[in-house]
C-alpha cells in the first residue's frame, strides 16, 4: 500500500482539465493563506464552520504540519505545473 503522505497523482477532470491531487505539506502554509484570502465568506463558513476572517499560524501550523503528519489532508491543484514543490 502506498504511504498516504507520499500520495501525489495527476487526474483529468470531465472537462479535461489536469489537476495534481497530493497530501498537504509543511511548506504549504503559505500557499493555503493565499487560498484563504480568496474565498467568500460563505464558503469559508462551509469549511470551517464559523466565520473567521484570517488564519492564524496555529491554524496554518495545525493544517500543515498535523495534516501531513496523520496524511488525512490532501490539495488539488490547477492548472498542472511541470514544479513539483
């Protein structure tokens, strides 16, 4: 069986569009407060399940370095890039 926190696989949507789905990793959290910062209020709300306007670097540190560890946190992204961070 594959090791969780190695998971990293590129998949094509119906639409055909590449998208690399792989665990969460320590150096993440920037990537994941730039996400943050993007998203509407309400699906922050969907999400977290309470309003928060910002991430504190606990909340990052928790998701980041707690989800790599337990390997239960997994990112997509698009478009396909050739860098693999």
């Amino acid at each position: 069986m594959t090791d969780p926190a190695k998971y990293d696989q590129t998949e094509t949507l119906k639409s055909g569009q590449k998208v690399r789905i792989r665990a969460i990793h320590p150096d993440d959290k920037g990537r994941i407060l730039d996400a943050f910062r993007h998203l509407e209020p309400e699906s922050i709300y969907t999400r977290f399940f309470q309003n928060k306007k910002t991430l504190t670097d606990a909340a990052l540190t928790h998701l980041c370095f707690f989800g790599a560890c337990s390997a239960k946190l997994y990112v997509a992204g698009m478009p396909i890039s050739t860098e693999r961070p």
